[in-house]
C-alpha cells in the first residue's frame, strides 16, 4: 500500500496520478491526509502528557529523597489526572490508526508516468509485434477441436470430475505440459532465477502482503474450514518467502523461478472466447519474481519483459507486447506489459503474461526492507511475471502449428517431450 508521509507530501500528485486509473475513490486521499493530521496531532498532546507525568514524577521522587513527604503527596494529587489522559489519548490514536489502515488498504498503487490513460482493454498501447502470423488452410481447427481429434485434452472429462474449466490433459497432452513445464524453468535457471517449490495454500496475511486481499475475493478459492486460499499465481508465496524481512542490499537482485498449478475462480466467465484453454479454473504457470534496489526497479522490469519474449520467440510462436492504460491495469502494479501470442485458428490475441513493477506497494504490505551503506532503512522494489501460462501458449502451439499430417511440435521442446509431432 501507499505510504502516509508521501500521500501528505506529495497530495495533488497522488490524485492526478490515481486519475488515470479512473480510481473512483478519489476523496480517500484527503480522508487519509486529515486522518493522519488528526494522529499527529493526538500523538503531539499524548507526548506533552506523558513528559508532564515524568516530569512531575521525577519531581515527587526528588520531594520524597528530601523528606518532604506533605509536598511530595500534594504532587501526586495534582498529577493523578495524567494517567487518565494518557489512557484516552492512547484508545483515540488505536482508533484512528484503524481507521486510517482501512483508507489506506482502498488505495490502489500509483501509476507510472508512462501508463497512457484509458478506461479498458481497448486503451492498451502497442508496444511492439513480433514475428508473422501464420496462414491456416480453411479447414483448419481451433484448438479445442485439435485436442478431441488428437485425444490429448478431455474437457468433457473434466467436468465430470470437477467442472468446467477443469481439463484432463492425456497422452501427449500431459507430456506437452510436462516438457513446457520444464523448459520454462531450465530458461530461468539460465537467466540467473533460483527455483523455489511453494506451498500452493496461503493464508490472510500472505494474499494481504502480495494485495490479492482485500482486493479478489470473489476471484480465490476460499478452503472455509482453515481459512486458507489457493494461490491465483506463484507470486504470492514467493513474494511472502520475504514477508517481514530485512535483506541485505548487496544482495540484490533477488531472483525466484517457481512452477505451481494456479486456481482462478473467473465468476462469470462464459462465451466462445473463454472456451477450451482460453480461460481455465486451474491452469499450470511457471512465475519470475525479482525483490531488487528502487534505483534499478525499471531496468530489471525492461529485462524481464525481454526474457519473457525471449520464450515467446524460442516457441517461434508470434506475439504483441501491450503497455496497460490506467484502467486495465492490476490494483496493486505500478506498469504492467502484457504479452499476448497469436492464436491462428481463433484469429484473436491471447494474453499469456503479465510483468509487473509494484515499486514499493507490495513491500510496504510485506514489511521488506533492506538497509543501505550509510545504514538508512528503507523498501525495497518487487517485480514478478509469468514466464509462462501453459493453457494458451499451447492452445497457440495446436492451432498454430497444424497440418494435414499432425501438429509440428516446437523444436525446444522436442527434447523434452520426446517427439515430434502430435498425430
């Protein structure tokens, strides 16, 4: 969340910039500015009271050392109040630190300068597009079609099981996911991420830290009877490993590659474009997170963009990379770019990853910090991507690299998978 002392200082920056989101709670800045006004100023008379009472307390030991006892006592009596006053200074400065918590967790993170303004999807700004689109044969089929013709994905089945949007991946379907998996975080290793295995469960405090709590509710599987969640994304408990942590600054960058399966509610999801793999309730993803110096934040965001699309091209598949505009852009991200492949079959962009620079948002909830040489205390910047979502990146791979003969596996994954093509 936003820090008090820069919303004080820095007001009509706050606005304009909460502005381009078309954050419609506007008035919470000055709600949190007079709450913070009214803390300093209960704090200021708490002081005064609690150095009068040591003042005076120091003053009836001294009258007492004297043996002054009749002066020493008329001391006390007239310092009784001091007690009371402290006790109701302290009850008004836990009220309004609670309600100052709550305005403050309503706040989204601020822009950065470069976010272009925009009220959706449609205002995202084309950074760049890579790569030729495929031309398909008029008989060719989505990928969903593929998956029953070839027998490797049974989304029938998994509705049986479970419910829609729950595939059962089988044959060389499962092995496609499983050599994916392992390419995505070879790639990492090589790009200099330690893998990490998370638990896939987190707590309150860890969805608060990361911001998916109190934002997503309604997007998270909640287990009741341990008020527990499934993660949305493995940035959450990577995110969390340093919850309440002071790293050390020669440390930076810190780099994390995790692979866990994903849990997304999509309420009210439906349509032919959420159909097959285009959106999932569970979904396989390997994710890059980074904690790094604030003064390095967005050169490390500009390289793990690249690394992303460094995937993208090794999967020779063609991509776009999007910088989000105000209103399409994730509560608690600072600037996000999103990277969508070309899926021929459906002839639509498909979103597979999102690389996000929070700046201090994330820290701040998640009490990360580091000390620097002259010994100054300060947060530290969080970075996280996804590197990549399986669904869509092989719904592209199928409907992509279709043929009268099969589907042409991509030949980095050849490897891993141990064949060729999908026949």
């Amino acid at each position: 969340m936003l820090q008090v002392n820069y919303i004080r200082e820095n007001r009509d920056q706050v606005i304009e910039r909460l502005a381009v989101r078309n954050f419609p709670g506007l008035e919470l800045v000055d709600e949190v500015i007079a709450l913070d006004e009214r803390r300093r100023q209960v704090q200021t008379e708490s002081d005064a009271v609690a150095a009068a009472a040591n003042a005076a307390a120091r003053q009836i030991g001294e009258l007492m050392r004297q043996g002054k006892r009749d002066e020493a006592n008329a001391a006390k009596a007239q310092s009784g109040g001091y007690k009371e006053q402290q006790k109701k200074f302290a009850e008004e400065l836990s009220a309004i630190e609670a309600r100052l918590y709550e305005k403050l967790v309503l706040i989204p993170n601020l822009p950065h300068s470069s976010v272009p303004k925009g009220t959706g999807a449609d205002d995202n700004e084309v950074v760049l597009e890579y790569g030729q689109r495929p031309e398909l044969p008029k008989q060719a089929l989505p990928h969903w079609e593929l998956a029953a013709k070839y027998d490797i994905i049974d989304f029938e089945l998994g509705t049986k099981i479970t419910g829609a949007g729950f595939p059962v991946y089988k044959g060389k379907g499962a092995r496609l996911q499983r050599a994916m998996i392992n390419f995505f975080l070879d790639q990492a290793e090589k790009a200099g991420y330690k893998e990490v295995q998370p638990p896939i469960l987190i707590n309150e405090a860890s969805g608060f830290g990361t911001g998916q709590l109190p934002d997503k509710e309604g997007q998270m599987y909640h287990v009741g009877v341990d008020d527990l969640y499934l993660i949305p994304t493995a940035e959450v408990p990577v995110t969390n490993l340093y919850r309440d942590t002071i790293v050390q600054e020669r440390d930076f960058p810190i780099k994390h590659t995790a692979y866990t399966p994903c849990f997304r509610r999509e309420a009210g999801s439906y349509g032919a474009h959420v159909r097959g793999l285009n959106r999932l309730h569970q979904f396989d993803k390997v994710e890059v997170v980074q904690l790094v110096h604030p003064d390095k934040s967005y050169d490390v965001l500009e390289e793990m963009s690249l690394y992303v699309q460094s995937l993208l091209q090794a999967l020779e598949l063609p991509y776009r990379v999007l910088r989000l505009c105000g209103g399409d852009m994730g509560f608690t991200s600072a600037l996000t770019y999103d990277m969508e492949v070309w899926s021929a079959a459906q002839q639509r962009w498909l979103e597979v990853s999102s690389v996000s620079n929070f700046e201090t948002y994330q820290a701040n909830r998640l009490k990360v910090r580091f000390k620097t040489d002259g010994g100054k205390m300060q947060l530290a910047h969080t970075l996280n991507g996804s590197a990549l979502a399986l669904p869509r990146i092989l719904a592209s791979i199928l409907e992509n690299n279709q043929t009268g003969n099969g589907i042409k596996v991509p030949a980095v994954l050849v490897p891993y998978a141990g064949f060729e093509w999908v026949d």
